[in-house]
C-alpha cells in the first residue's frame, strides 16, 4: 500500500506541479459571470465559458487592487464604461493554486479591443441574421402619419434626452398642441433591452384606445458600450413588428445601432426628434396654407361669375313672379268664392245631421239608464239572499271547530265546538259521532 501523505502535502504536491509545468501567463478569451469588488479595492470574478445557455467551463479569478486601477482606467478609457458581468474580455492571467482556497486566476491586463472587436462581430451577425428574416424593412412599410399628435415616448424620466425631447415640443415657436405619453424603461446596461420590449408592449396594448400615431425611442448618448443595448436582437424584432412607425434618436454620433437600423425612420438626438415632428406640422401648415391661397382666388373668381349670374336670374325672376302673382290671385278668388259657397251647405247639412244624433243619444241614454236601474236592483236581490246574516235569520245555524267550519275539519267525540245562531253563540261537547249516508 502507497504510503499515505496530508492534504497540505498534496495541496504542496499540486502547486509546485503547476508552478513547474505551466507557462508564467496566458492570453485567455472568457466571459465574466461574476465581478465583486471588495472594500480594499481588489476585483473578485467568476469567468465562464458558454455553449449557448450550458457553461462548459469556469474558474474563479481575481485583480489585485494595484493592478485593478490600471486595468480598469485603461478599460474605461477606450470602452467608455466600467467592467460588468456579462462582457467578453482578453485577458493576460496567472494560474495560481492555493493550499486553503485553491485553484484561481490571477489577471494582469485585460485587451479593451478585444472587447470591443467581440461586439462589432456579433453585432454584424445580427444584422445579417435579421436581413434574412425580412426584419429591415418591416416597420417602414408604414406611412409616417402627417400629423402625429399623440406620441408614445420610450425612455427614462431622469434622462436628459427626455427632458430635451419634451420641452422642445412644448415650447415650439409655433404653437403646435403634441400630447406625449412616457412609458418607463432603462435605458442602458443588462436588463435593459427587455425593459424597452416591455415599453413597446404596453405602447401597442394602451394603442387601440389611446391611437398612438407614433412611437419615440430615445436617450441622451452615451458611451459605445452603453448602447449595446440597442444591438439586441430582441429588441430589434420587437421594433420591427411594432404595428406603429417607430422613430429613434439615441443621441450618438457613433455608427447606427441596429435598433435605428430597423426603425421606420432614425435621427441622431431627443431634440432632433421633436424636430423631426414638428417639422411634420410645418410642413402640413405650409400645405393648408398653400391650398387655402388657391382656394381663396378661385372662390373670387367663382363668386364674381355667379353675382353676374345671380344679377340676370333675379331680374327674371321679379318679371316671372309678377306674372305668376296676378295669376295666381285671379284664381284664388275664384276658389275663394266657390269653397265659401260649398262650406255654408256643407255646414247647414251637418247641423241638421247632428240634431238628428242628438235626438237618437238622449233616447238610446234613456233607455240604457232603464235598464240598468232593472240590473242594479237585480244584483241587490241577489246579494241579499247570498248575505249570511239572512240564513241565520231563517233559523238555521253555523257549526266550527277551532275555528273553522265544520265540513272542513276532522270530527272526534271529546272536541269542543261552537254553534251560531241569529242572536247566540252555543259552545258544546261532542259525545258521538255516527256516519250516515244521503
């Protein structure tokens, strides 16, 4: 049996192979799952490396606070922006092995232009991938509306771009009414791209009842890096089937992002934008008036041929309508003089029609009131004889039990029940009961 050794000895064994077998650095290409940086000023990192979603390999790493300064300086000088989970870097590392904490990187540069290279080809990758997809154009086979007045701004409140955006169109020196709507997102770092999908989301579900005739996209510029964001191909899918025109103006003076690449139309900053619109209200105006002009001389032209017309109708006309008037009086008189003589025997031939009615009513009212002065004492007979007051007058007498009639109740001996008369009230005691037929 091999003789048996410690974990520190075997810890020692495993550090001074590596030190003794592997080069002094390595150039690696991985991706930061992980950066934690610590109070004193050191870097702590997970690096990883992805097929898809699957990590087939990771490692910890770290950078020492001297070296971090430098690294991260140069870093944010020629990217424009901090490193964070997420990036692809190059980075020049020391494999180190310790007793208590084990195997780790130890990083003593990381190339920016590699990071940077990294994102011009896949940025490409998804340009071409949404060409084959038919995405390029799809949102541009919408007309820009001529007027959009009500606008669906996508941003952040705090941005700077915003405030510009609004205020531009607010205080235009034309006085043109632009209602706007801000729906909320982040406007950079991870996370941020599914925060401008969600906005466009809300945009299209608010649109049928608000009729957003435009949509805004827009930031007020920033580093390279901090427009990666607006490289998603997500996002650029989400823009390109947007069912409303979507302008962007992200504020850069860099190359376009893909989402101004897929966006019906693009400017390069917020106030460029509200330019943008109002330029869409000028341009209308200028049209109304230019119209108007044209319309105001030929309806003077117009109304100068038709006072001519107007002047030769009425002249006719006052000689037609006096000829028509005299015409017409002559024959009114006639009729006049004819329904004057038909109403009088008209009227005398329906007084005597109703005299005659008047005499047969009075006889037919008579009549009816015999009659029914016949029924009425009729009914009074009847109601009469139907009293029961008149029975018991007659002798007879009226037999309950608790109440009820006693036909309508189950007869036992023992039972009490009462028995009315004319002018008593019998209560009794039943001693037998016989059945008998009729």
């Amino acid at each position: 049996m091999q003789q048996a050794i410690s974990l520190l000895e075997l810890n020692n064994i495993i550090r001074d192979s590596l030190e003794n077998n592997l080069s002094p650095n390595y150039w690696i290409v991985a991706e930061i799952g992980e950066l934690k940086l610590a109070p004193q000023g050191h870097a702590y990192m997970e690096l990883v490396e992805k097929n898809g979603n699957q990590v087939k390999a990771k490692i910890r790493a770290n950078i020492w606070q001297y070296s971090f300064r430098t690294i991260a300086g140069k870093f944010r000088s020629a990217t424009g922006q901090e490193m964070r989970a997420g990036m692809k870097i190059l980075a020049l590392a020391t494999v180190t092995f310790h007793e208590v904490y084990g195997m780790s990187l130890n990083i003593k540069d990381v190339d920016p232009n590699f990071t940077m290279g990294e994102r011009a080809r896949i940025r490409q990758e998804i340009i071409d991938r949404l060409s084959a997809e038919g995405m390029m154009e799809l949102n541009k086979r919408f007309e820009l509306p001529i007027v959009p007045q009500r606008i669906a701004v996508i941003s952040s409140q705090s941005a700077a771009g915003y405030g510009d955006f609004v205020q531009q169109l607010q205080t235009n020196r034309y006085g043109y009414q632009v209602h706007s709507k801000l729906f909320q997102a982040t406007l950079q770092g991870e996370g941020a791209a599914k925060t401008i999908i969600h906005a466009l989301d809300l945009v299209e579900e608010e649109s049928q009842a608000a009729g957003f005739d435009l949509v805004v996209i827009i930031r007020g510029g920033g580093a390279q890096l901090d427009l990666d964001c607006f490289d998603d191909y997500q996002l650029a899918v989400a823009i390109a089937k947007s069912p409303i025109p979507v302008l962007t103006g992200i504020g850069h003076e860099r190359d376009e992002t893909i989402a101004d690449l897929v966006a019906h139309t693009k400017v390069k900053t917020p106030t460029a934008a509200a330019e943008f619109i109002l330029s869409g209200f000028l341009g209308f105006e200028e049209r109304i008036l230019t119209n108007l002009k044209k319309i105001e001389r030929t309806v003077a032209q117009r109304l100068i041929w038709e006072d001519r017309k107007l002047l030769d109708l009425e002249s006719r006309a006052k000689n037609i309508s006096v000829q028509k008037i005299q015409w017409s009086f002559e024959i009114l008189e006639q009729k006049r003089k004819s329904l004057t003589k038909i109403a009088s025997n008209a009227f005398k031939l329906e007084v005597y029609k109703l005299d005659s009615l008047v005499a047969t009513l009075k006889k037919d009212i008579k009549i009816q009131l015999q009659n029914e002065e016949h029924r009425l004492n009729s009914l009074d007979r009847s109601i009469q004889n139907l009293n029961p007051q008149s029975f018991l007058e007659k002798g007879y007498t009226r037999t309950e039990i608790d109440g009820k009639p006693i036909h309508k109740t189950e007869v036992k001996e023992g039972l009490e029940m009462t028995t009315f008369s004319q002018d008593k009230k019998i209560r009794s005691t039943i001693k037998k009961v016989e059945e008998y037929g009729r």
